[in-house]
C-alpha cells in the first residue's frame, strides 16, 4: 500500500509568507497543502484568546489584592475607644476581643499575600499564554485561596450579624449601638471580603476557561 | 516537492491485531507503521487511568452525600427544652433561633441535593471516561459547592464558637453551660460541614487530574 502527498511549492509559499495576513481568502483555493496554513491560522487566534485571557487575569488580580488587603487592613485597624470610663474600666472594642476577627485578619492577609506573589506567574502567562504549567498551578492555589477567604468571609459575617442584632434566644446584646464606629469599621471590611470572593471565582472560571481550549 | 510514505500490509495488521495485547514487544522493531500502534496503546493506558479517576470519584461523591445530609440533618434537628421552666417561660434551644444555623441548613442541603443530583454525571463518567463535558459541568459545579459548604461551616463554626466560649469583650456569656446537649449537636453538624468540604476539596482535585490528559 502506497501513498502520496503532492504539495506544490507556490502553495507551500503561500502557507508560510501570507496565510496568517489574509487567512480567509487562502483557504478558498481547496488545495491540500491548506490544511497546514488552517492549523497555523487557528494556533494564532487560540493564542491571542489566551493573551487576552491572560490580560485580563492579571487585571482581575490586581482588583483582587486590593479587595483582599483592604479587607485584612480594615479589620486589622479597627478599634473603637468610648468617650467615656469607669475609675476602674475603659470601654473599647478592638478586632483582637474576637478569635473569628484574628481568624479573619490572617486568612485575608494569607489571600493577599499570595495575590502579590501570584502576579510573576500571571505575567508569564501573558508572555507565554500556551503555558499550561504556570496555569495550572495559579488554578489551585487559586481554588485553595477562594475557600479560605470564604471561610473568613462568611465566619466573620455571621459574628458582624451577631454584633448588629445580637440574638435574644442567647441573650446576647447587639454591641453596635454602643461601638457605632467599630462596627462600621469591620462591616466594610468583610464586604472587602467578599468583592476579593467573587474577583476569585472569576479568576478560578477564566482559568478553566483557558485550560479547555489547549 | 514530493513527499511518499509507505506503510506495508504486514506492519498494518501488526497494528491492528496484536499490537494493544503485546504493546510493549512490538515498539522495538522499529518500522513507522507502529506509530500508530504506540499511540492507540497510549489510549488504552490513558483511558484505564480515567476509568479508575471516574470510579474514585463516584466513591467520594458517595461519602461527601453521607456528609452534607448527615451535616444538614443533625443541625435540622439539634434543639433542647430544659427540664425546668417559669410561670411565663420555658427555656428552649432550637437551631432556628440563629439565622446562622438556619444559613448552615439551607446550604448544606443545597450542597447535598446537589451531590445527589451529580451522581448520574459521575456514573456517565465512570462508563465513558473521555467525556468532556459532563466532567467540566462537576468540576464547575462541585468548586460552587465547595464555596458554599465552605461559607456556611465558616459561618457556624464561628457561632458555635461563640457559643461554647462565650466573648466577654462584648458580654456575650456561653450559652453551652445551659444547653450541653443541643451544643454537642450542633458541634457536630459543623465537623461533618467540614468532612463534606474536605471531600469536595479532593473531588476537584482528582477532577482536574482527569482534565489534566486529555
């Protein structure tokens, strides 16, 4: 059995000089040597998605570490002294009276850290966006840093809940209308919270996005 | 230019007959028609390690269902009366007096039903494992799930927390002095959250080895 492939030197010309310039005009000559100018044409416009895939990434990263140090700085710097004292008792509230606050303060530091150092790999990824390596390594830790900052975010607002309304069951009093400021101060930090959540899950959705089409 | 290959009958049938049965015996003799030959033996190995990834992550799936429900159900009933009461009050703990818990419930049972549902997916999976897109549509789904299992133990670890220690900062007191029985309930409805969480980590872990070669 015995096959031949003829492929003429004019159309060979045409696949290396002009086919990514004018892709759609050259596939219409039908002659077989087009399929490698077809396959050529495709990588391209597969790598340019990936590029701007990329781009907006490193952007949505970006927007991310804000939300995410915001949110650790917020909470780390609130702290509310009443205006007014016993002889032997200050009244004041700070994140550190709450373990969850602590709790909330680390784990958004944690995200935010590793925002900042994720932003090298995501450079490379736009300079090289075939890359799968890089990728999928940003795609988990990307995921392990989503979870954490839910758990924060959702275990610190559910005490910010408590601290509003308190709970008549538990006998627990709101404590916002004693330290307005402060819990102004920690709400705003767990909505930085969750804008860094949602920049996340965009982030891990592109990435997948990215991972299917290579 | 001309290019002619040739591929003899002989290393053809090769191919097609014993080459999947002794794949390893015929890569050494070396003629190009067992190019072919190695790649189809590569299929083999490729979709055996998928049927095994696919079967695992039935298990789990199995497990995680087992968790969430178990999670969803002991919180949905964890309530307590206290064996004494005034002439105007009885002392009475129920999961519905914390919107948090009342949170933890809904979400959990939404990660439960979900995992159910997921099920018919894993098992196309496990009969055809090259499939694409129903295993995109779980890995999606299944980081969904994991955020929202992730939110809601967050969320109730940090109350139950609160619960059992009480914050003198803000004068909460423990309520689990009191209500020993309905704590422990509720204690344990946050640890399965967390088993369930634990076992949507691995499944899209494992999930995104099975992307990994496709």
């Amino acid at each position: 059995m015995s096959t031949t492939i003829d492929i003429t030197e004019e159309t060979s010309a045409v696949a290396k000089g002009k086919a990514p310039l004018i892709a759609t005009t050259t596939y219409s000559d039908g002659s077989k040597g087009n399929i490698k100018t077809k396959g050529a044409a495709a990588a391209t416009a597969a790598t340019g998605y990936k590029k701007g895939i990329a781009i907006f990434d490193f952007l949505l990263r970006l927007g991310a570490i804000v939300a995410a140090l915001a949110a650790a700085g917020t909470m780390g710097s609130s702290e509310q002294t009443l205006p007014f004292f016993t002889q032997f008792f200050q009244f004041r509230a700070s994140y550190d009276d709450l373990p969850t606050f602590q709790f909330f303060v680390i784990a958004m530091s944690i995200v935010g850290g590793y925002l900042v150092l994720s932003l090298p790999f995501s450079i490379v990824l736009i300079i090289r966006p075939s890359a799968v390596a890089p990728k999928m390594l940003l795609v988990a830790l990307d995921i392990v840093a989503l979870t954490l900052n839910t758990a924060a975010g959702g275990a610190a607002a559910a005490v910010v809940y408590l601290a509003h309304n308190g709970n008549s069951s538990a006998n627990w009093l709101a404590i916002c209308q004693q330290f307005g400021d402060f819990c102004q101060k920690v709400s705003g930090a767990v909505v930085a919270s969750f804008i860094s959540a949602v920049a996340l899950v965009f982030l891990v959705v592109l990435s997948g996005f990215a991972l299917r089409r290579h």
